[in-house]
C-alpha cells in the first residue's frame, strides 16, 4: 500500500500568531515538506493546481520537477491537475516530461477544480464541467497511447497526424485517478478506463465514500478490468497527532477553529466524529485508519493533508515526522498483510512495465521497443513510413485487446443482448478507426 | 398489485422558532386533515415533522461543511423519499423565516421535483399574507415542486375566533380545501419531468406513485453514453 501527504499549497494566516508566509517561503516549505516525506519513509508527495490567490501551485510540474530533483524514491502525484480547463495537449506533454526527468515517479489525479472563476479564466464553460472531463481526459488517453492520433472534438481545435512529445518512458503512460466527491460520471470514468479512483473524502461521511467507491467497483468490474475488490482506489485523510492526545487537541483547535472551509462551523468534536479528521495520539489515528478498509476494502493508496489553516511550518514538518515514523509504519505492516495476494497493490511505473511485457508476451508479440520511431528535421509531424507500420499494427493489438475484454465482461454481454448497438461504441480506442 | 398496502409518506416541514409555536399548531392541523382525507380514501399515510429549529446547528455545520450530519442527514432522506410535502414557516420582515431557506438549501437539489407540496405560513396580521406567494411559491417553483395552488396562511387572530374581519372563510375550511386538494395530488401526481404522463391507453385510475427512492446517483449517465460524439 502506498502512504504519503497531499498539499494544496493555500496561504493561511497562523490564527494563534497572525503570521503570514510569502509566496516564496510557501513554495520553498512545500518543496522541503516533500523532501522530508521520502526521508522518514513516505511513498507519494501530491501538489494541488489552483490558479489564484491564496494558493501557489499555478505551475504543478514545474514544483514536481523541482522536487523529483531533490529526491530519488518519492512518488510525484497530483492533488488534482484540472482536466477541465488545462489543455490536454500540454497535459500529455508536461507530465510525459516530467516521468521521463523523474525515471517514472509520477502519476496524475484528474479534478475538475472547486474554483469556479477558473473555467472562464481559461475560456470555458463552467456548466460543461463533466463533458470537459470526458472529452478532454478521452484526448489525453489517446495521446498517450497512440502515436498518432487525429482528434475532432468539441471543446479543443482539432489535430491532424499529431504525435505528442516525449512519447511516455518505457511506452507506458502515467498512472492516472480520477479525483470526485461526488460526481457518479467521474467513478464511472475511472471504471471504464480501467483507472484509478481517488476519493478526498477529508470534508465528508464515510457513508458517502463508501457510495461512491462501491459504484466505481461494481463499474470497474462491468467493464472487465478485474473484480470489483481489484479496483484501485485512494482516499484523502487528515490528522493532527500528538504524544499525548489532549495536547493534540489543545494545539489543532484553534488551527481548526478558524480553518478556511469549515471554520466557524461544527465544533472539533463533530467533525472528527463525521469525517476521517482524527486528532489524537497516534495510535488513535493508527486506529482510525485501520477503520477505513472496513469502510471502502482493500485500497491502495492513503494521502494525509497536514499543512493547511496557516499551522507552522514547523509543526508540519513535526507531522510529517510522526506519520511516517510512527503511523504509517503501523498502517503498512497491518494493511499489507490483510489484503489478499489477487488485490493490486499501489500503481508503479515498474509493476505498469511489467504487466505490459506479460500482455504481449501471453499473446505472443515482441518485446516493446524504445527506438526513435519518428521522422527528423524540420516541420516533421507524425510518423515514418516504416514507424509507422509498427505503430498501427500496436493499436490495433491494443484495440482487439480492449474489445475481447469488453466482449467477455458484463458489458459486452449487454451490448450483445441489446440489438442495434455497435460493439465499438464500448472500446476506449473506439475513435481511432483510421 | 400491492401498491395499496404502502403506506404514504407525508414530511411536514415546520420552521416555527417558538414553544409553543404557532406555525407548529398550523402545520399540526394541516398534516392531521391530510391524513384524514387519505385514510378516508383507503391509504394509510406515515408522517413524520422536521421541526426545523432542532436542526438549527446542524444547518449550519451542512452550510459550512457541504455536507449534512447524521441526525440532519436522517432528516432529508426522510424528505427525499415523501409522497407529499407540507411547509409551514412564519413570516419574518416580510418573507419566509431565514432559518427556513437555511433548511432547504442544505437539502440535495432535486428533492422537491414533482413532490405534491403545500405551502402554509403564519404572521402576526393577514396582512402577511401574500408573503406566502411571492415567497414561498416562487421559491418552490423554482425547485419543481407540484405546489398545490391553494395556500394557508395563519394570522394570530385565525387562532382565536373561526371567522376574522379579513377573512369569512375560517382556517378550519381552508384547512380542510387545502388538505384535500394535497391528498388528491399526492394519489394522482401532476405529470412532471421526473414522472411522466401515463399513456393515453391507462385506465382511468391510475395506480399509486412508486416508492421514490433515496438513490443519490439519480445524474448517474455510462460511460459509453458519455462518450458518445454530439450529433
């Protein structure tokens, strides 16, 4: 299981002292947050992308790439990168970028953004939020896996023989979530890919997470990824932990008494009863968390956030200290030896490679080859003419990989028992029909 | 079929800030008479009071949070999964108490639509209450409610003799109209986007509503539909 802390880089005033970081000193206290997680043993440092004050995560590769500098082992992930309003274009390039650079430590969450401003900043349409979702991500998920692709869609001007650079390392795409509170389309997306799902349940019930990963399983299951308990599923958490729990309490609640979002509002007690907020000791956030597999099964990844409401940086770094050295220790050893041998582990760029060499050597294909493939020189688009032989001949396998899977899950065998419909309709890589 | 044995559920929505409150007695009145209008028609009804002002801290933590508590959230599953609908607010500086508004806008969008619902307010003098209509109904036509089109409002004085100087009709019989015509769109529902007309080949008497269900995926579109190009 992968354990680590996500960060939305916001710049709170302290509420005990009335201090106030620079957007300079946040950005340095991010980096160095993300290089202590990898010291005392985390897996994932995630970044949040927002493009206005408070925040200073405008430009997340750019901090990720910085970061995967400084580090060697972390993973770099997103908390969320706005599939909505970014360019899916320049989404396949900075992050194809940033895997190479990083040797395959990073993986995205794809989120729609909580700031509505930010659609018409970016000249879209707020009230078009899921479709953007859909069509863009469908965009990005071709150009990944195609080397060519051609695109008409509604959102973004159309492309001809476009390639995007750097192809992925290895010919394997970064792992991607899809990141929704609440939007049953956004599981649905994640099922139907066959990607991940991340559920930031830090403000919400665990009856609600619970809803939302179930159905996101029994989709997962649907589209013949795997059973359901095989889905890939992550969730937010939040704690404050000290040694000895009262103090806990005593330090967080002013933190929490004035936090944006919920401040003001329930007291401290109620909502670390309704939400996974636990502040205690850490056994009793070790306690909390164990709790959550009864809640949502077997699951693979579990994000902290424990820099937020202006609390010192200080004490972040205290935080961070104690959950890797003392909670998630714990929380590993436990939750790893619960879940069964066929539940996936975490996604890596090494157990990604691999299950991509096992799929083509089952069906007898060669082993997948790095050499350049495109043509050189100036103004060159697209592929050469021996290139690109091979490189349909690899879409076309991946397309009749998908519609045998589809063919032989739940829905497939709806499309079959339903007259009029075409079975291509079902396949991800259904568009690339050229 | 087995329709008949499901008893009804009527949710009365009571905002009244006082105990005794006399937007509690009113809403009192008006379930009781619904109920008598059904039961006199065969069908058992369950109804259950959301006394609003228990809530209050509750609305407020759901405001901030985005998300109810437990003992609200119980509360609005109840709502979501009404027959029928009555809302009783008192009158507050010429509109619905703020407490009121504070309730339904932490109730899931989506709640109201098509639910018979009938709109009750008190206030000190009649001369409240047009509040009730220009609202109250705007308020819930904008949530697609099926409002029943005829209101009660309750003056203080309502409470005291049957007939006012303002109003020959007592509460009693605007009551019992209001009541009557709630029962009979809660047996007969208009036909609205959420249930739609049956076909001109149903008999005469249509059969009840279905059971409306707390299912929060109602906006739950596959994928494969999803994706499917625009025309």
């Amino acid at each position: 299981m992968q354990f680590g802390i996500f960060s939305i880089a916001d710049i709170t005033p302290d509420p005990v002292t009335g201090k106030i970081a620079t957007e300079h000193e946040r950005l340095r206290r991010v980096v160095e947050m993300a290089t202590l997680a990898e010291q005392v043993g985390l897996d994932v440092f995630a970044l949040g992308e927002h493009h206005n004050p408070p925040f200073v995560t405008s430009s997340p590769t750019t901090t990720l790439g910085f970061i995967a500098g400084k580090t060697s082992r972390l993973l770099l992930s997103t908390a969320t990168t706005l599939i909505t309003t970014n360019d899916p274009v320049k989404i396949a390039e900075d992050y194809a970028m940033l895997q190479h650079l990083s040797e395959g430590r990073v993986d995205l969450v794809m989120g729609r953004g909580n700031t509505g401003p930010v659609y018409p900043w970016f000249g879209q349409d707020i009230r078009q939020g899921i479709n953007l979702a859909v069509e863009n991500y469908h965009l990005l998920h071709r150009l990944w896996t195609e080397d060519v692709v051609d695109w008409e869609g509604e959102f973004r001007t159309p492309l001809q023989q476009f390639t995007a650079t750097p192809r992925p390392l290895d010919g394997v795409p970064p792992f991607v979530w899809h990141g929704s509170i609440r939007s049953p389309q956004i599981a649905e997306q994640a099922a139907f890919y066959g990607d991940g799902f991340f559920h930031n349940n830090i403000f919400w019930p665990p009856r609600h997470t619970k809803q939302m990963v179930d159905l996101y399983r029994q989709r997962f299951e649907h589209y013949g990824h795997g059973t359901a308990d095989q889905a890939i599923v992550g969730l937010g958490g939040q704690f404050f932990a000290r040694d000895n729990s009262q103090d806990a309490v005593r330090e967080f609640r002013p933190y929490f008494d004035n936090a944006p979002v919920y401040g003001h509002g329930p007291s401290l007690e109620d909502f670390t009863r309704e939400t996974p907020l636990t502040v205690g000791s850490p056994d009793q956030v070790i306690e909390r968390y164990l709790g959550m597999r009864d809640v949502v099964g077997d699951y693979q990844r579990q994000l902290f956030l424990v820099d937020h409401a202006g609390l010192p940086h200080q004490t972040v770094l205290e935080q961070i200290e104690i959950l890797g050295t003392r909670i998630v220790p714990v929380l590993r050893r436990e939750l790893d030896a619960l879940r069964p041998a066929h539940v996936p582990d975490g996604p890596t760029h090494a157990a990604l490679v691999a299950a991509r060499d096992a799929a083509l050597a089952a069906d007898g294909e060669k082993p997948h080859s790095d050499a350049y493939r495109f043509g050189t020189g100036d103004n060159w688009t697209g592929l050469t003419a021996e290139g690109g032989e091979e490189a349909r001949r690899q879409v076309m396998l991946r397309e009749r990989r998908a519609q045998q899977r589809l063919a032989d899950a739940p829905a497939g065998q709806e499309l079959a028992g339903s007259a009029g419909s075409s079975s291509s309709d079902d396949a991800p890589s259904a568009a690339s029909d050229e | 079929m087995s329709e008949a044995a499901r008893p009804l559920s009527l949710v009365v929505i009571s905002a009244g800030l006082s105990v005794p409150s006399s937007t509690r007695m009113l809403a009192d009145r008006l379930a009781a008479a619904t109920r008598d209008v059904l039961e006199a028609r065969g069908h058992p009804v369950d109804v259950a009071v959301i006394e609003v002002k228990d809530y209050a801290h509750d609305v407020v933590d759901a405001t901030l949070t985005h998300f109810a508590g437990e003992r609200l959230q119980s509360a609005i599953d109840r709502l979501k999964t009404a027959d029928g609908v009555i809302a009783v607010t008192p009158t507050f500086n010429l509109s619905y108490a703020g407490l009121f508004k504070s309730f339904i806008d932490v109730v899931d969008p989506g709640a109201f639509t098509g639910v018979p619902v009938l709109l009750a307010a008190t206030g000190g003098t009649a001369r409240h209450s047009l509040a009730i209509d220009y609202t109250l109904r705007p308020l819930f036509t904008y949530l697609k409610a099926d409002i029943v089109p005829l209101s009660v409002f309750a003056a203080a004085e309502d409470f005291g003799s049957p007939t006012t100087s303002h109003d020959t009709t007592p509460l009693n019989t605007r009551t019992t109209q209001a009541a009557t015509i709630l029962a009979t769109r809660i047996l007969h529902p208009t036909p609205t986007l959420a249930t739609p007309a049956p076909s001109p080949t149903t008999d005469a008497t249509p059969p009840l509503p279905q059971a409306r269900t707390q299912d929060d995926f109602t906006d739950f579109i596959p994928m494969t539909d999803l994706l499917r190009p625009s025309p």
